[in-house]
C-alpha cells in the first residue's frame, strides 16, 4: 500500500518560514520524481514544485527564489523549504508522486 503523509504545515507571519515534509512508503521512493502541489480556497489545484529522481527541479514563477524542493532518498522523504512567505501562498500542500496523493498539509500566512 503506498502512503504520502505531509508534515509541518502551520501557521506564519508574512515573511516567515516553513518547512513541509512527504515520508513516503509502499514505493521506491528513489527511483520516482516527486511534486508538491498546494490549492487555495476556491482556486484549483497547482504545481508549486518537482523534482526528478536525479535532483532536477522545476519552480512555479511565483515562488522562484523562495521555496526550495529537495528530497532524502535514504529517509523516503520530500521536502519543501518555504521562505519569505506571503498571505498568497496561503494553501493546503500536498505531495505527490506517479498518481499517489497525500492528505494536505494546511499553510496559513498571516499579513
């Protein structure tokens, strides 16, 4: 059975940080390109960030230069290190990997 739990969501002041975990099991997690998505109330769901399984990463232009996608193959895990956030990356975050979701992590930005 594969599972995708999200951690470390919460809640931050515009110009905070946070940083969002995916442990993955039931895959090989090593050999898969994994995403973070995020969707916001009343808007569809979007790609925030991806990264293949050799370390390549692809950024939404709107948080270029602020998020970070990095992965632990060794610890099955997927990470998304945000910076200067803003009241707009107000989101639920999921990860995701081949057609495999997780249940969200909820990111609140206060202004």
């Amino acid at each position: 059975q594969v599972r995708l739990v999200e951690s470390g969501g919460g809640w931050v002041q515009a110009g905070g940080s946070l940083r969002v975990s995916c442990t993955v099991s039931g895959i090989i997690f090593s050999s898969n390109a994994m995403g973070w998505y995020r969707q916001a109330p009343g808007k569809q769901r979007e790609l925030v960030a991806r990264i293949t399984n050799t370390g390549s990463t692809i950024y939404a232009d709107s948080v270029k230069g602020r998020f970070n996608i990095s992965r632990d193959n060794a610890k099955k895990t997927l990470y998304l290190q945000m910076n200067s956030l803003r009241p707009e990356d107000t989101a639920i975050y999921y990860c995701q990997t081949v057609n495999f979701w997780g249940q969200g992590t909820q990111v609140t930005v206060s202004s």
